[in-house]
C-alpha cells in the first residue's frame, strides 16, 4: 500500500476505510517486511525518546554548546503552574515541552529528529500537551505518529524539510503540518481533515527564513518551536471547527517549495541573513567562536 501524494493517500483512506495512520502503518510493514506489532513498537520507541527529551529539559540544568539557550523550558512551564497563562494551559505546556527539546538537543541530547533537528520540539511538545489534557494512552499517541509521519513524508517526497533548502518555513513548517494532522485524527477528524489542518498550519509559516544565530541550531529555532507547537494546534482547532482550507495540501505543499527555493541563500541556514546578521547577532558569533 503506497502513495505518492495527499490526492493518493485520500483515495486509499476512502476506498480502504481507514485513517491516515492505518494507511501509513500499513506502508510501513510493507517496505520492511515487517508485522503491525514490529512498527508499532519501533514507533513506541520514539515516542518514549521524545518523553523523555521533554522531561529532561523540566528536571535538569542544560546548557547549550553556544550558550546561547538553557532553562527556558523551566521558566514558561513554572509560570504556567503558579500563575494564570496567557496561552491557557495546553498552548502553554506545548510551547514549554517544545523549547525543551531544543535545550536538550542543543546539549547533545538524545531527541527524535522528526522531522529535523532543529524542528525536533514541535511534534513532541504539541503530542505530550495533548496527550495530558485529553488522557490519551500511548498507544494511541503512538499511532498518531503514523499520521504525522505521513505527512512528514509528502512533504519530504514532494519538497523538503531542509532548511538549507528551503527555509524555516519547511521545517518547523512540516513539523507543525505534521503534528497538526496527527491532533486533527486523534480529536476525531476525518482524513481530509487532517490533510486541511496539515495545509493550514504550513500556509500559516509561507515564507519563513532559516537564519540561526553564529550557524548554530540554538536561536532563534528555540522560540521557533515553540511558534510551530501553536501553530500546530491553531490549525487542528480551526479545522476541527469545520474552517476548511481552499488550498488542497498538494498544492500547498509545492507553493511552499516554489517559496523556499525562491529564497536567497542568505536566508536558509547560511547565517548570513535576517537575525543572525544583526549587529548583536554577528557580537554573539565572535563571543562564541573567538
């Protein structure tokens, strides 16, 4: 069972019955000859290191190799708990869990780089946040892995979540496309739900530069995760609120790489461009490498 597009994996969801997740978890034992049970637990997995990467960042000291983030999980999610959010409580311990992994990544910890390293705190701060506030169980978070994979590989097969490629835009972009789906099957939504939520929460970002500070995956990706974690849940609300996107996901998907091969190479990962080439920004590169 394969699909080379969202057109495609519509079609397979309609004609088999199924949600996106069950398609791609049949893809997956397909391409490698394996049982459901084998890449449930392979999944499993990764959602145990994203777990994890989350509660390290809340119960330890880290500092990032450039100095240049650290504690910053710590401080939104306390102020979540001792005082009234702005965000409300879900938006809140999205954005602390996703900040998180980049503290622990950007320390040389163990993350999930999904879709990429410096778009690793969207899917699991946006996952875990939902996860506590509805009492999802694991097995089921991880089964919405699927459906977030599965958008992680249209984007990837037909455009790109590099950076370098393409900008911001495709990584944290395809990151909260990809959590946003998996948020939209898990509260209930239809495939063509998932895809609508997936295409907003990627034309929310059109455009975003790449431009880390001193070329380092630190800032500002950090406050970049926790944008796409919104945003991510942005996209699933509206959507499950029946606002439809008019723009379908393929075509969404092949304007956002138009976009980002548009873009001058100062602005996707070189650091030459945008915040990085600020006068403190190009200060906080002489400080870190002197």
């Amino acid at each position: 069972m394969n699909f080379i597009d969202a057109k495609e994996l519509l079609k397979l969801c309609e004609s088999e019955k199924l949600k996106i997740s069950e398609v791609m978890m049949k893809r997956e034992t397909a391409l490698f000859q394996s049982t459901i049970q084998e890449v449930l637990e392979r999944m499993g997995h990764s959602y145990q290191i994203m777990k994890n990467s989350v509660k390290r960042a809340l119960n330890e000291d880290l500092s990032s190799i450039g100095g240049l983030i650290g504690g910053e999980s710590k401080k939104i999610y306390s102020r979540n708990q001792n005082a009234q959010s702005v965000c409300g409580k879900v938006v809140s311990d999205a954005i602390s869990y996703a900040v998180g992994v980049l503290e622990v990544s950007s320390s040389m910890g163990l993350i999930v780089a999904a879709p990429t390293a410096g778009s690793s705190g969207v899917i699991p701060g946006v996952f875990i946040a939902v996860q506590e506030a509805f009492e999802f169980s694991d097995e089921m978070m991880t089964q919405a892995l699927f459906n977030a994979g599965a958008i992680g590989y249209l984007i990837t097969r037909n455009a790109s979540v590099s950076g370098a490629e393409a900008g911001c835009q495709a990584e944290v972009g395809a990151a909260s496309a990809m959590a946003a789906s998996a948020v939209c099957e898990l509260m209930g939504g239809e495939p063509e739900a998932c895809l609508d939520a997936a295409s907003t929460a990627l034309t929310n970002v059109l455009g975003l530069v790449c431009d880390p500070i001193a070329g380092l995956v630190e800032a500002p990706c950090q406050k970049r995760n926790a944008m796409g974690a919104s945003n991510a849940l942005i996209s699933a609300e509206m959507t499950l609120c029946g606002v439809r996107h008019i723009i379908p996901f393929d075509e969404t998907v092949e304007a956002m790489y138009r976009v980002g091969k548009s873009m001058p190479s100062e602005l996707r990962e070189t650091a030459m461009g945008g915040i990085a080439a600020t006068p403190t920004g190009c200060q906080l590169c002489k400080t870190i490498f002197d």
